[in-house]
C-alpha cells in the first residue's frame, strides 16, 4: 500500500491534501487510506442541520478504517446525526468529533503512526 493521505494545508473554504505524490485541493473533503476527494453534499442531502449522515461515511468506511475523524467546520456548525454515531459504535470504529482545525491535527497525527484513519473535513462555518 501506499503512504496514507497528508493534510498539507487548511484555510478558510479550501483543505489540501498530498498523496501519490500530488496535492488535490477541495472546499470539503473525504480522505481515506485509498485517497481524498470532493466532499459534495448534495450526494446524499447534507445540511448543517441535522448534519453529517451515515451515507456521508459509508464510503470511507469501505476502506477498511480503523478510525473516523469528522470535522465539524471552524466554528462547529456542521451536526452530527446520532446514527452516525450508532453505526460507528456497531462496527467497533473509533471516531472523533471534533472542529476541523483539531480534526486535521488528530488526523495527520494518526496517519503518521500508521493508523488506517479516514475522515470527513468541514472547511468553512
């Protein structure tokens, strides 16, 4: 396998992220051991309110992770829906919630050990 995803860096509206040798930059995205894309919220009906869905997560949950780190924007306006949570707890997968600037931290920190980490990064509110 290859060397998991980096997050280089984080602004305001805009997450990059290095892998395969390339930076990929996104306003939102989804990051797992295969790579990052686009996170497009209209896939699956994502609002700030109720927040975050379980169709939102299935894809890196695909990837085989052993952990989710879900950020929740910079000022935490992005909800977490409580199946969410359930899902993550049924299938025995460690999971932080948290805003995005600690979120990448937490992420970077754990793909550095090794960790088969994935996660949903919120850029802006």
């Amino acid at each position: 396998m290859s060397e998991l995803p980096v997050i280089t860096r984080l602004t305001w509206g805009q997450i990059e992220v290095t892998y395969s040798g390339k930076t990929h930059r996104f306003r939102d995205c989804k990051i797992g051991p295969q790579g990052a894309r686009e996170w497009n919220w209209k896939e699956t009906g994502t609002r700030h309110q109720p927040g975050i869905q379980v169709a939102d997560i299935e894809e890196i949950l695909g990837q085989g992770v052993e952990v989710v780190i879900l950020g929740c924007g910079r000022l935490r306006a992005l909800g977490v829906t409580p199946e969410v949570e359930e899902t993550l707890k049924q299938r025995n997968v460690e999971y932080h919630i948290e805003e995005t600037g600690r979120a990448v931290e937490l992420y970077n920190r754990l793909a550095s050990q090794g960790r088969r980490v994935g996660g949903l990064f919120h850029t802006t509110c």
